[in-house]
C-alpha cells in the first residue's frame, strides 16, 4: 500500500513540474505572439481552449464513454463544470494572457505566483484556523516580493501598468479558484472529462468575444509554430497533467510545487526575448518563490491538503 502511495505522490510531484514549466515556456511563447507577431490574446484564449476541449473529450469518450455526459445528468456536477469552466478554466487563461500582453511573461507569471498564499488562507479559514509561524512569513515575503516587481523599490511609481497589475492579480486568484474548486469533481470523474467539458465550453463561450475564424497578425513558420506549441505542450499536456495532480497529491502542494513556472517564464523571457529584468526584479521573484517553497514545509499535524 506504502509502495502505491508513494508512486503515486512521485507521479504527482513529476507532473506538477512539468506542468509549471511547460506553463512557463508557453507564457514566454505568447509574449512572442503579441509583441513580435501581434496575435489577439483573445484569439489565442478561444482557439487553445476549443481545440483542447475536443481532443480531451474524444479520448476520454474512447476510454470511458459512459462517464462522457454522465457529468451533465447530476444538477450539482453540471453547476460545478460551469463554474469550473468560466471562472476557473477561463478566468486564469485570459487574466494570465492578458497580463503577459500588458506587460512580459516573466511578470505575469511572478504575479501569478502569488496565487498559492490565497490557497493557504483559504485552506485556514476553512479549517478556522490561525495560519503557522511559516504561513505567515510567506505571506509577508509574497507581499514583499510583489511590492518589488510592481514598484521596482519605490512606493510612488508602478513598474508595470495597473491593467497589467490588474491582470497578474486576477490571474492569482483564479489560479487558486482553479486549483481548489474541482478537486470534487476529479474524485468522481477522470481528469480528462472535467478538463475537456471545462475546455469545450469555456472556447464556445469565448467564440462571443473573439471568432476563432477572426484570425489577426503576421503568420510565418514562428508564429504556426509557438501557437501549435501553446496549444498541445502550453494547454493539453500541461492542464491535464496539472489537474491529475491536484488528485493524487492535493490542491496545495500541487501549487506549490509549479513554482517552477516562475523561474521558467523569467529565465527565458530574458535570455530568448530580452525582456528587462533588474536586480529589483529578481529579488521579487526569489522572494515569491522563497514563499511558495514555505509554504510547502509540512507541519507537525499533518492534515490532507486536499480540500
């Protein structure tokens, strides 16, 4: 029994970090998009969503087709799939995109990033009880580490603009809306079928905001190469992996452990794309990332971080 669970938590840590930095990779990629290229933000978001949607469906369809719509017959599941659909599934796609359009993927993701700190007042809350020593800590050290990427140091002046700021916030909390609202759902069907129906309808809904046949921007080899990229290595692999984690190990510790993304996004945002990163930057990001591995400390009552 000892040897299953500690598979499947080595599973869970290996797809949670290939999650983080495929995420990371796909960021910098759309930073490309935008910036060099001037694909809509939106476009992408309806087109990565629909496409994923479908293939998610059809392979969870060849596997278990009873288990396909047997997720609408039951009132509570088909209100947790919408829920999870356009304030999870979307919500953190478009609020993170747009952070990167308005600013840089190092950014954006840093921002992100701050994301775990809400699961972990969420999490005491709930179990009405006072965050630890170390909880605390990370949440100063991620106010810190916020403060210094939007501020660069000086308290009159934002670094980024404020719907940049707005967007990497945003992204925040629905990372944590994301990570913590479907656990139910992953426990009764496959990961797979809450993701593709998240997916599916979360494109259709976007189709209202931009068509995915208003294609805009300059396409060569680069631009079809990075929007396929995004699509199966920055969605498909990385959603389904993520979520799979938040199954076998818990919501929390799955966030913790993509912090790689962070550090992925910043480092190739600046080698590939010249992004400018100061000194000021970096002490930012260290202390977002110091955070999400404090937090990622277990205490002595050790308690399921599921929830």
């Amino acid at each position: 029994m000892n040897k299953v669970n500690n598979h499947e938590i080595l599973k869970g840590f290996l797809l949670a970090v290939i999650a983080a930095v495929l995420w990371g990779v796909s960021g910098t990629f759309g930073q490309f998009l935008f910036h060099k290229r001037g694909v809509n933000v939106e476009w992408l978001i309806t087109i990565r969503m629909l496409v994923t949607g479908i293939i998610l469906l059809t392979l969870a369809g060849i596997n278990s087709r009873p288990d396909l719509w047997r997720i609408w017959r039951n009132h509570k599941d088909r209100v947790d799939i919408l829920l999870f659909s356009i304030l999870g599934v979307l919500a953190v796609q478009y609020s993170y995109f747009a952070a990167i359009n308005y600013s840089n993927a190092a950014t954006a993701t840093v921002l992100q990033y701050t994301g775990p700190v809400m699961i972990a007042i969420y999490i005491a809350l709930k179990r009405k009880k006072f965050p630890n020593g170390l909880t605390c800590l990370a949440i100063l050290l991620a106010v810190l580490g916020t403060f210094l990427l939007v501020t660069h140091g000086n308290i009159g002046t934002l670094s980024i603009s404020g719907i940049a700021l707005f967007f990497g916030l945003m992204s925040a909390v629905t990372l944590a809306f994301y990570t913590l609202q479907p656990v139910r759902l992953l426990n009764k069907y496959p990961a797979s079928t809450v993701i593709g129906w998240g997916m599916l309808f979360g494109g259709i809904t976007f189709c209202f905001v931009k068509a995915p046949w208003d294609v805009a921007g300059t396409w060569d080899i680069y631009t079809y190469t990075y929007t396929c990229f995004i699509v199966i290595f920055g969605t498909l692999i990385p959603f389904y992996a993520y979520l799979t984690a938040v199954k076998l190990i818990g919501g929390q510790k799955t966030s913790l452990l993509a912090s790689a993304e962070p550090l992925s996004a910043a480092l190739l945002a600046v080698l590939w794309l010249d992004t400018p990163f100061t000194f000021t930057d970096w002490i930012g990001t260290t202390c977002i990332i110091i955070t999400i591995i404090l937090l990622g400390i277990p205490s002595h009552k050790s308690t399921s971080s599921h929830s």
